[in-house]
C-alpha cells in the first residue's frame, strides 16, 4: 500500500466474500495480504452489513492471523473491538447508535412513513429492520424531485438509487458507512488521503467520498454506480 495510507477498510458481500467459494471464510490470499500489511503496522476495518459477531465466524475459519482495529456492522449500528483476541462490542459506539437510532424513532419516523406513503411518485413501500425503505417508481425525475422537495428527507435521510431496476432505497441519516468510517478515523487520528476503501455495493457509495477516503478500488463484479465513483475519484477497478 502507499506510503500515506494507514487504514484499509473492506466491504464483506461481493468484496473480500465476492465470487468465492466458501462463502463463510476469506479467500487465502486476501487472509496474507491482511496479515501482511498488520505485520507492517497498517490498520485495516471491515464496514459491512454483516453482525461483527458473524463476521468473526468468517475470520476464524479464515488462513487470518490478524484482526481489524474495528469491525463495524450492521451498516454502522454495530461496531466489534478485539482485546486480547477476544472480540467484544463497543459499548460507547452502541450507545451513541441506540441514541440515534431512538431519536430518529421518537421524532422523525412518523413524519417520514407518511411521506412517502402518500407520495405520487412512489409506485410501491416496503419498510424493513432498521427503518430502511425500498420504493419503486415510475419516473425517476419524479422520485428525485419528490424527495429533494421534502426538507426533512433532505436532513434526515439519504438515498442510493438501483442502476438495474426502478427501485431506490432510503436510510436514516446515521445509517452511513460513511459516517462509520469518519468515526474510526477520528478515533485513530487518521485523514481522509490515510484512508483506503474497497466496495462494490451502493450502500458502499458512502465511504467513496473524498472527505472519507482518497483512495479507492473496487472489483469488476461492482455495481456500475460504484465503479463510475471510483474512477471519478482517481480510484482503480479491478479488471478480473
């Protein structure tokens, strides 16, 4: 990795797990590149939708010596720290998330519902854990001017649209790899140009921000919405 980077940070589904079989364990050679650059005092994290208790399932059935300084998951609600190679969570991190996550529920959650609920624009709702909605539509423009329209959409949530299907999904506004991300930086006093992200996902878009990290890659499977982020970034997209 380059001189300036501190912190690798990986997506689970279709990055580290993309195409390999089994699925419940890391390819060997990603387990020596990870245990490599850890010999080499680099940091390396995980960002994934997967429980961190989960996720260590996969580490131990891994060729992996090493461990991530965090292991973050449920797309940010829950962050695991390894002491003494045990994995715990983190309790401050689950406090400040269980407060976000309550408050978002307490005063803003109703509000949200029933917007989109009696939005034209919006063909069919599907609400799911987490207050993550999945709407389809039938115009695009529609949808997009709808939401832009709404000031508490704006601020309070954000969303990715599909780039194979009419569908767009919205997300409180905590529910950020991204914010993850800044949270652990902050902890380790790193800057974004420290900071290497590997996704595939649109719900990886978050951590492909400049302000979050200034390099980028990602694999060919990516979604075409990713790779377009990373190239605009001066990022690389693998070929194979």
């Amino acid at each position: 990795m380059g001189k300036d980077i501190r912190l690798l940070v990986i997506d689970f589904d279709g990055t580290a797990l993309g195409g390999y079989q089994p699925y419940a364990r890391f390819p060997d050679h990603l387990s020596s590149f990870l245990d490599e650059i850890t010999e080499r005092g680099f940091h390396w994290a995980t960002c994934t939708t997967w429980h961190p208790y989960t996720q260590e399932q996969v580490f131990s059935a891994s060729l992996l010596r090493s461990r991530p300084i965090r292991a973050i998951g449920r797309t940010s609600l829950a962050c695991g720290l390894y002491v003494q190679k045990c994995l715990y969570l983190d309790a401050a991190w689950d406090e400040e998330m269980i407060s976000c996550k309550s408050e978002f529920m307490q005063k803003w959650l109703t509000a949200i519902r029933q917007f989109l609920q009696s939005c034209p624009a919006v063909s069919s709702l599907t609400e799911y854990f987490d207050y993550i909605f999945a709407l389809t539509y039938q115009q695009r423009s529609q949808i997009e001017e709808a939401l832009n329209s709404e000031t508490l959409m704006k601020e309070k949530t954000y969303w990715l649209f599909s780039s194979t299907e009419k569908q767009v999904i919205i997300f409180p506004w905590y529910l950020s790899k991204g914010l993850a991300v800044k949270k652990v930086a902050r902890t380790l006093g790193l800057a974004p140009e420290n900071i290497l992200v590997a996704g595939d996902g649109l719900n990886d878009l978050p951590m492909l921000e400049p302000d979050v990290s200034r390099h980028q890659v990602c694999p060919d499977n990516a979604d075409p919405q990713v790779k377009e982020r990373v190239c605009a970034n001066g990022g690389v997209v693998a070929s194979l």
